[in-house]
C-alpha cells in the first residue's frame, strides 16, 4: 500500500523521472511486451545508489502515451520491486478520462508505488475548474495516496493557472507539482505565491539554482530527467543549493545548460515538444548510461539531423557525470 505519510515536506532534491527501456523491435506495431525489464531494473537501482532523492515514471518519454497497461504495470513492479523502499516511488497514471485514470493509479499503488504522476485528460483542454475538478475527484477516490500534479502546457493543451494552482494546493493528498520553471516565464513566481507552501513546486534541474537562491526555504526540489543520462551532475548541484555555494551552482547550471543546448533543433524548444519522446530517447542513447532501444508507435518517426542533436546532448550529459562522479567517488573516500 502507499505511504500516506509522504507530505511536501518528503519531496527534497532531485525528483528523478526515468524513461522506460524497450526491446529491440519495440517500435513495431505487433510488437509484445516491449519493456526490457532487465534494465528497468538496472536503472532504477542505478538511480537509488546514485543519490537521486525520488522517482517518477512513466510521464511522457517514460512513454505512458503508448505503452500497453500490462506493459506498464510490469514495469512499474520491476521498479517498485527494485527499490524496495529506499527511496520514494510516483508511478505515472495519466490516461484519456479520469474512470480510467483512478482504476489505473488504484492498481499501481497496490503494486507498491508509493504515490502517482498525474497528467489530466488532454482530448479537449481543460480550463482551470475542469482541473481542479478531476484532481479533486482523483484525491477523493484514492484518499490515501500522495499525487504530485503534472503541468506540461504543450502535453495538455494548456498551462495550470494561479488561482487552479492555489486550489490545488489545498488538497491534501498534492503534494508537488511538474513545472516548467523558467520555460513558463514569469509564470513560476505566480504559481509559487498561490500555492504559499502547501505543495512543492518542481522546476527543472537547469533552472533550479535561480529560483532556490530566491526562495530557498520553498524550492527546495527539481524534477530531472536527465538523470537517465547518469545523475551525478544533478545531485552534484543539489548538494551545492543545500550548501548555498551560490558561485558554483551558477557555473554547474552554466555547464547543463551548453550540454543540453543541442538537444532542441536550433535552439527551438517548440520544435522540440514535436519531438520530445524520440528526441529524449536518442539523448540517453548518446549518453549511454542505460541500455535503452527504440521508441514505441506512433512516437517514431524524427528528422536525422534532429537526432544527432540529441545524441550529442547526451554524450556531453554523460562527460558531466563521469566528472561529478569521479568528484563524489574521492569525496566518499575522504570521508571514509
């Protein structure tokens, strides 16, 4: 069963969302059982010994969109099984209606996850009482399990506004939300005034340093998704931000920002939401720190050129961590 006592307060440092490993033919429409459990496995312990504070699953390169739900309840019980209660587990859930939505998050938190990452519906827009209202209507149905709120504009049509964020943050069971940060513009300051405390909210790692400097007592996590790429630098940072060592995390954030500014073709990150699953997926492939196959139909088809962006992304994520884990590795060793 879930923890309920996961709160605001249990979401610290690097929220880690992994992608899901697929076998060799999983971009072929007949193609059966494609998650490669394995490496699933492999992953998700490679996420706990490496330091990451919490995971998520399946959101969108995760591949919730197209993978199977056999597929991904086995999935999320190789992950589950795997960390074994070292760290926080939110298993994604989002579908097409909230029915489906509650009977799916039912079901993998009796595998074992400790909460769920809930995207809302997105077949039509959903204007700010829709939101509330299914949000609402999930924490109702599953009273015991902690939800951290997934608000990705270009995944459901639009963005979560103050006075839904401000709503949201007075039920309980939220405790986070999945936000763009600086992407949004001035919108994460709204979001964090209206929300004064009651829920996390999560900016990328890149952005991380600027809003925990002005808020350190409220910013206090980051969702990552480069941490499939190896999660060194990212924890390397969230030591730096908990130590208020300001000039270093400005030059970290400095270099993730020039290893990932290949990874949206001409700099153009609308031109990347195109292609997001295809595009994170050849990231981690460049990168090489898990094994990770094809993407799933119909999220397959990319321009080349856009690839080896994304693949070169990866190979400079991946330099970054073979550093910061060389750094950590002569800090232990100090210490020891």
């Amino acid at each position: 069963m879930p923890n309920p006592k996961l709160t605001v307060d249990d979401i610290t440092g690097i929220v880690g969302i992994i992608p899901t490993p697929s076998t060799p033919t999983a971009d072929q429409w007949n193609a059966e059982n494609t998650v490669d459990l394995d490496e699933a496995a492999k992953l998700a312990d490679a996420m706990v010994r490496g330091d990451v504070d919490v995971l998520m699953t399946t959101g969108t390169f995760g591949e919730c969109a197209s993978l199977t739900w056999d597929e991904q309840q086995d999935f999320v019980d190789a992950v589950v099984e795997t960390v074994a209660g070292r760290i926080p587990v939110f298993a994604g859930a989002t579908t097409l209606n909230t029915r489906d939505t509650i009977a799916r998050g039912r079901r993998l938190t009796e595998i074992g996850a400790d909460g769920l990452f809930v995207g809302r519906p997105m077949w039509l827009p959903l204007d700010d009482a829709g939101i509330v209202r299914f949000y609402r209507e999930v924490a109702e149905a599953l009273p015991d399990v902690p939800l951290v709120v997934y608000d990705n504009p270009g995944a459901f049509k639009g963005k979560i506004g103050p006075s839904a964020y401000e709503a949201l943050s007075r039920i309980p069971q939220i405790v986070a939300a999945k936000h763009l940060g600086l992407l949004s513009g001035a919108a994460f300051l709204s979001d964090l005034r209206a929300v004064d405390g009651r829920m996390r909210l999560l900016p990328l790692e890149t952005d991380w340093y600027y809003f925990a400097r002005l808020f350190p007592d409220e910013v206090t996590a980051c969702w990552s998704g480069n941490v499939a790429c190896g999660p060194a630098p990212a924890t390397h940072l969230r030591d730096l931000i908990k130590a208020q060592s300001w000039g270093e995390c400005q030059s970290l954030t400095e270099e993730l920002d020039r290893a990932l500014e290949p990874l949206y073709p001409g700099g153009n990150f609308p031109e990347f939401l195109k292609y997001s699953i295809q595009l994170d997926n050849a990231q981690f492939q460049g990168a090489g720190f898990m094994r990770t196959g094809p993407t799933r139909p119909p999220y397959t088809e990319v321009p080349e050129a856009y690839l080896e962006g994304a693949r070169e992304a990866g190979r400079r994520w991946a330099g970054l961590h073979q550093r910061y884990e060389a750094l950590r590795s002569a800090q232990e060793s100090v210490a020891g």
